[in-house]
C-alpha cells in the first residue's frame, strides 16, 4: 500500500476524536481552576493593615499571578489547537503530516493528537 494516499478509518479516527475529546475536557477543567484562583487571588480576604513584609508579599503575588495568566494562555492554545484538530477530523485530513503527506503513526497521535507533523517532518524543520 501507499502511505502517502491512506487516511485513517472511521473507528480510527472515532478513537482519536475521544481522545482529543478527553484532554479537551482536561484543558477545560484546568483553565476553569485558574481563572477561579486568579479570582480569588484578587480577594485575599485580610486586613490590608500591612507591614514592611507586605511588601515582599504583593511581589510575590505579583510573580504567581504573572505565572497562572502564563498557564492559562498555553491551555487556552492548547484547546484551540485541539479544537482545530477535530475540525480536520471532520473534513478528513486529520493524521496527515501537512509536511510529507504521509499518515502520522497512531503512536504520536495518541501522544500528541493535535500534531500536524510526523516526527521524520517535525526532525527535518529542526535541522
């Protein structure tokens, strides 16, 4: 058989649609939880009669805050690319290296569903 023709099955592709559904679901979960920590990181809920120490405090609040944002901004990428995944699930060229042409192998699509790259397309742009 030719690899460059080849697209995956229905039942594949119904495996790799639950699969991209599940971390979705995650990637939801996650960045719900950050968005309710950044909420409640912004009522601290204390008396603000504060010492020399508050200072160092509200850096340090600062930094995390920087850090969760950070966070919520690679998951909220993270769901679009999976989103754009099931969308090339749908118009059927999900699992096809947008390198090569070739199929991606099933292994790296359980790993990484969202990839549009074999891993000989993803190591050639490297070099």
């Amino acid at each position: 058989m030719n690899d460059e023709s080849l697209r995956y099955s229905r039942e594949e592709l119904a495996e790799f649609e639950q699969i991209i559904q599940d971390k979705l679901t995650a990637a939801r979960k996650e960045v719900s939880f950050i968005k309710e920590t950044l909420s409640r990181k912004n009522d601290t809920g204390t008396d603000n009669t504060a010492s020399s120490s508050k200072v160092l405090e509200d850096g340090a609040d600062t930094a995390e805050k920087e850090s969760m944002n950070q966070l919520a901004s690679r998951q909220m990428k993270f769901i679009q690319q999976l989103e754009n995944a099931l969308v090339r699930i749908k118009n059927g060229t999900y699992g096809v290296c947008i390198g090569t042409g070739k199929l991606i192998q099933k292994e790296r699509l359980r790993a990484v569903p969202h990839t549009q790259h074999s891993i000989e397309a993803k190591m050639a742009r490297r070099d």
